[in-house]
C-alpha cells in the first residue's frame, strides 16, 4: 500500500505529461516507500488496538464536519 501511495500519483502525472517515471530509472524511491511502510506498520501495530484507536480518534479530530 506504501508504494502505491507514494509512487503512483507521481507515476501516473509523469506518464499524462509523456515522461519516463522517475520510480522506474531510480530504485530509491521504490525503497523509500518501501521503508516507510514498514516503519508505519510497526507504529500502527506496535502497542495494540488501544494506540490505533486513540491515534485515528485524534487525526480525525482535525477533519472539517462538512
């Protein structure tokens, strides 16, 4: 999910504008999103349902009630 987060937006703008992805000549964004998913799955899953929860209830205590 990490690499098609991360990668995919700048994919599909560089191939409306006909360029060659930058993801595909240089492997470091591949493993960057890589590393950064990691990272995020072991935060997520780190200290049990009680950190998801309260972590989800403060990031959408931001969201505009539209």
């Amino acid at each position: 999910m990490a690499l098609l987060g991360g990668i995919g937006g700048g994919v599909s703008r560089d191939v409306i504008v006909n360029r060659v992805p930058a993801a595909f000549t240089n492997s470091s964004y591949i493993a960057l999103c890589l590393i950064a998913g990691v990272i995020g799955y072991l935060i997520a899953y780190d200290k049990g349902p009680l950190f998801r929860e309260g972590l989800f209830q403060f990031v959408t205590s931001f969201a505009l009630p539209w």
